[in-house]
C-alpha cells in the first residue's frame, strides 16, 4: 500500500514538472520564421515528389555526353530537367548540388540519388527553386528507389543550413 502511495506521489510530482516546463518553454519559436534574425533567408524544407523537382545537370567529367545521359535518367524519374550542359571546371569528386533557400527541400531529395556522396553548395541569394546537379569524374550511377528510399531514411528530415530559418508551412 504504502508503495503505490509512493509512486503516485512520484507521478504527480512528474506531471507537475512536465506542465511547469511547457507553460515556461522559452523556444516554443526556435527555428521558426518568427524568430528568425533580421537578414537570414527563409528556406522551404519541404520533401518534394520527384515530378515536382526542377533541375539543372551539367557535366563535369572526363566523358562527354555523361549530363544528356543522366538527365534522361532523372527524366525518366519524372523529375523536371530545364537545362543539361557542360561545366567549365572539372570536379573529382561524385557530384555537386548547387541551389537556393527556395531548393533546400529538393535537394535533400536529390542527396538521396547520390546515397549522400553529393557536396551540397547553398546560395542564400539564389531566387528559384532549382537545383543544380553537376556530375564529378567519380559519379558512376543514380542510386536505385530502394536505395533512395533507404538513404532517405538514413538522412532524416531537410534540415535548414546554417544562418537561415524554415519557412512556415503553409496549410
């Protein structure tokens, strides 16, 4: 008896707490575009579907044609493909997403088609929602859905870069 007197007593003073601590939360606006300091760019974190994504390739391999290739990859994908081109610089490196506060959820996705080998390059001053995919010399294929679908589950959420804010969600 006197052990279930103990743990009510230990319950009340739990939900005491709990409710003490909400009422009292001082960053109920943390992270959102109400709190967010004066001059950071609000970001849309919106995981897209695929026939929403709109996207640039660009070539930066050693193989010619490897954007047009690609881009008729990510086509068949039902992605949007705007421009396919070359880049001037070549890069080593898997691939690169070049894209904006507008693009930050679409490329969150598109890091997914890469198993998260893509350098992401955000551009606060970027005014369009679209992502530039530049392919490097160690870019092979486009993951599988079931590895996309996995590797988004590995990578969580679109998170906003640094020194930016979410935009609020509209309803």
């Amino acid at each position: 008896m006197r052990a279930l007197v103990v743990v009510g007593l230990l319950a009340v003073t739990a939900l005491v707490f709990v409710i003490v601590a909400v009422l009292r939360d001082s960053q109920s606006n943390a992270g959102t575009a109400a709190s967010c300091p004066d001059g950071w760019p609000l970001v849309d974190l919106r995981l897209r579907e695929q026939k929403d994504v709109r996207i640039n390739v660009y070539n930066a391999t050693d193989e010619p044609g490897r954007a047009g290739s690609v881009a008729d990859d990510f086509r068949n994908r039902k992605f949007q493909v705007k421009k396919v081109g070359n880049e001037k610089k070549a890069f080593d490196g898997v691939a690169v997403l070049r894209f904006g506060p507008k693009g930050v959820g679409s490329a969150h996705l598109l890091r997914a088609y890469f198993l998260n080998n893509a350098v992401r390059n955000f551009d606060p001053n970027r005014k369009d929602d679209t992502v530039d995919v530049v392919l490097g010399n160690g870019f092979q294929q486009l993951a599988t859905t079931t590895e996309v679908n996995q590797s988004l589950g590995d990578l969580g959420p679109p998170e906003a870069p640094a020194e930016t804010c979410p935009m609020p969600i509209e309803k």
